[in-house]
C-alpha cells in the first residue's frame, strides 16, 4: 500500500498563501465588475445661443511694430 510523505495538515500550510491570493483576486474582480455601469447616456446637445454672423475688426488695435521689439 503507498502512503503519502505528506500529512493534510502540512498540504494546507503549504497551499494557504496562494488560496489567499486566489480569493483576494477573486473578491477584487467581482467587486469590481459590480461596479461598471455599462449604460452609457445619451447625448443632449447643450442650449446655447448660435452665432448668426462673424466678427469683424475694422482696424487693428496693435501696431505690427508694438508687437516686434528687437531689444530682448
């Protein structure tokens, strides 16, 4: 008759840690797929006034040599 060298005990030691990494994955991924909302909402367009025509400038209100300054 073949006998284990091995008691249940010392198995059970040996397993525990990666059991408990096994269930700790387990609890994190089934508290999180619990959490996923996959409804996603539908889109509504903001009421916001449209414009009916551009903007003009008539004269620039920045001279090109204001803007251009060789001395930095």
């Amino acid at each position: 008759m073949y006998r284990c060298a091995f008691t249940g005990s010392e198995i059970v030691r040996a397993l525990l840690p990666s059991l408990r990494v096994v269930v700790g994955v387990c609890v994190v991924s089934l508290t999180l797929a619990a959490c996923i909302d996959v409804k996603v909402p539908k889109y509504e367009r903001p009421n916001t006034p449209e414009k009916t025509a551009f903007s003009t400038f008539d004269t620039s209100k920045v001279a090109a040599s204001d803007t251009i300054q060789p001395d930095w």
